[in-house]
C-alpha cells in the first residue's frame, strides 16, 4: 500500500462513555494500535430529549502548553465559554 500511496487511516476503537472503565483498562495495557474514543450523547435539552447545538464543556489535553494555549484560544474565539485546560506541567 505505500508503494501505490495508499496509506489507510489507523483503526479507531469506539466506546460509549457508559463503558469507560474498559476503554481505560485497554489505554493502559497499550495493546492497541491507534486510537482509543470515548463518546458521550448531546446532553438532555428542556424537553428532556437529545439536543445538537447545546453548548457543552471542550476538554484541551495538553491544554498548558504552546499548542494547548493556541487551541484554546481558536476555541474562545470560536465562541465557547466553557474551556478546560489539562496539562502535567502544573502551572
């Protein structure tokens, strides 16, 4: 395939956020090759239904450093008020 220039994307393995603690366990055996996805619904509306469009929190991992801060910044920019920034460095 990388002769032709065909390189397929790396597998992605999906899991509800219901299951989280297995997606975890798989993280942390390091097994996998690719990614690992945990998904969440769109929270409740008024109406108690799924809605798209509610305005969420956005998690940055890494969010500390340079490339967090600039995609932190886009975001705000972009109109989300609820940003969390994650990172190891402890500033």
């Amino acid at each position: 395939m990388l002769g032709a220039s065909q390189v397929p994307p790396l597998p992605t393995l999906y899991y509800p956020f219901s299951n989280v603690v297995p997606a975890f366990r798989q993280f942390a055996r390091a097994h996998h090759v690719g990614k690992i996805v945990t998904s969440m619904p769109f929270p409740a509306g008024p109406s108690g239904r799924e809605e798209e469009g509610t305005e969420g929190s956005w998690v940055v991992s890494g969010g500390l450093g340079v490339l967090g801060i600039l995609m932190a910044n886009w975001l705000a920019g972009q109109g989300r008020s609820h940003i969390i920034l994650l990172g190891r460095s402890g500033r």
